[in-house]
C-alpha cells in the first residue's frame, strides 16, 4: 500500500469514526429528552409545548451546535 493511499485511508476512517460517534451521543441525547418529557408528561396528564418554547430549544441547540463547531 502507498504512503498516499495509507493516509487516505487514515483520514476516511477518522471521518467515519466522528460520525459515528456524534450519531451515537445524539441517539442516546435524544432519548433522554423523550423520556424526560414522557416523565413530565406523565405527572402533568396534560403537557404542550407552545411555539415560543419551540424557538427557544431550536436557539438552544443551535448555540449548542455552534459551539460543537467551534472546537
């Protein structure tokens, strides 16, 4: 194998490596979000989310995101 086809395969499985583990930590983030809100939900019998509170998580996460990609 050359040296160029040796760090092309470096570099794809460092890609792939990330994605995988960004696929996992926000499966597993996910379903931790469903499950608080099914435990508020729950409690509460009655739960909404009102559009106002909608734009403010959609903010959140994309300050998250940002922040993820400034790293």
């Amino acid at each position: 194998m050359s040296e160029e086809t040796k760090a092309l395969t470096a570099t794809d499985n460092w890609r792939s490596r990330a994605l995988m583990i960004g696929g996992v930590l926000g499966a597993l983030v996910g379903v931790a979000a469903a499950y608080l809100y099914i435990q508020r939900a729950q409690e509460e019998q009655k739960l909404e989310i009102s559009a106002g509170e909608g734009v403010k998580i959609g903010v959140l996460v994309l300050g998250l995101l940002r922040s993820i990609a400034t790293l």
